[in-house]
C-alpha cells in the first residue's frame, strides 16, 4: 500500500488516501476530488494536472522527461518541485508522497 497525501494550495487542508502500484497520480487526485482537471488526459499536451511534490519517497520517482519538462514551462508556479501528475505512476518501492496542489489551480471541469 503506498499512501498519498493530497495539500491544499493553501496549506490549510489535506487527504491522505491509500494507493497501489500501478495507479497514476492524475487518476487518484481526480477520484478523490482534488482540483486537477489533466484536460489532455494524460497525452502531456497541456499543464493542468501540474502538482508539487514537497515530500515522501519522492527520489524513487523517474526524473521528468525533456516533454515533461517542456510543458512545465507553461504551468503556473512552477517551481524544482513541479510534476505533471499525469506522468508519474506509482511503484512499489514508493511508501509515501506528499503532493501540493500549486496556487492558481483552476478545474474548469467542476
């Protein structure tokens, strides 16, 4: 079980849910009612699923690929911690994140 802990932009709430190796980050952020619309569904064609990771096993992810990286470049608040979280599935050897959604986040899907 790897368990992931979802921080408001305002640092003032969070959820924490149980997840599994396999699982992509977008997925379970959109399952569990956290602001990120991932309007390319994952074809790495936008930045609305950008996240930061601020802590957790997060040196046991893949660095971000020179696309990823591209696309960051049009997040906003991106910063050494952004992710697309459309890019990052979760292994086994992953215990915990610790995801924030960055300031200036806008679903426009809810």
């Amino acid at each position: 079980m790897i368990r992931i802990r979802f921080i408001s932009a305002d640092g003032t709430s969070e959820r924490q849910i149980d997840a599994q190796p396999g699982d992509r980050l977008l997925d379970l952020a959109q399952a569990h009612g956290q602001p990120l619309e991932g309007t390319c569904e994952g074809a790495m064609a936008c930045s609305t699923c950008h996240v930061h990771l601020v802590g957790g096993d997060i040196e046991k992810l893949p660095p971000a690929s020179e696309e990823e990286e591209d696309m960051l470049d049009f997040a906003a608040g991106a910063n050494r911690q952004s992710r697309l979280a459309c890019q990052i599935r979760l292994t086994a050897d992953i215990a915990h994140l610790d995801v924030k959604i960055p300031r200036g986040v806008v679903d426009m899907s809810r």
